[in-house]
C-alpha cells in the first residue's frame, strides 16, 4: 500500500512539475503593451520593456527582412505571461 501512495504521489508531483512553465525575466509580462523588440534593427525576438536595448542613434536599413518585426509582419504580444513575437495571418 506504502509503493502504491508513493509512486501515485511521485507521478503528481511530476505532473505538476511539467505543467509550471518557466518565463525567463527578460520576457515577463503582463499586456501587450509591455513587451518590445529585443534588437534594434530587423528584430526576431522580443523582450520585456525593462530589458529593451537603447536604440538611440541606431540606424537601420528600409529592408523588411523576413521573420523580422519590420513592417507588421509580426508584432510582439504578452502570452501566457511570456512576451513572444507573433507573426501576422496577412504575411
């Protein structure tokens, strides 16, 4: 009876471990709003605006680069408490 609590008890603690997910600090949110790009120029990633770059006298190029930020391709959204970059259906 001891090996059958135990183990029953083994697998919900796994179960619960595998369902907590892990933000990293850097893409912590909670809305939209909160998150930006993580780079300057062409960006393919996202962060939270705390660990947002300075952007100040960076120039970046026209280009829309693919499976960038650059020209609404995607935006940067809050989800699941993770700020990530979303492409857009119309691309």
């Amino acid at each position: 009876m001891k090996k059958i609590i135990f183990t029953i008890g083994i697998i919900m603690l796994l179960v619960l471990i595998t369902s907590c997910n892990y933000v990293s600090p850097e893409k912590v949110c909670t809305e939209d709003s909160d998150c930006t790009a993580a780079q300057c120029c062409h960006a393919t990633d996202v962060v939270n605006n705390d660990n947002a770059p300075d952007c100040n006298g960076v120039l970046c190029t026209a280009n829309c680069e693919p499976d960038t930020l650059d020209c609404g391709q995607a935006k940067a959204k809050c989800v699941e408490s993770a700020c990530a970059l979303i492409e857009e259906e119309s691309f």
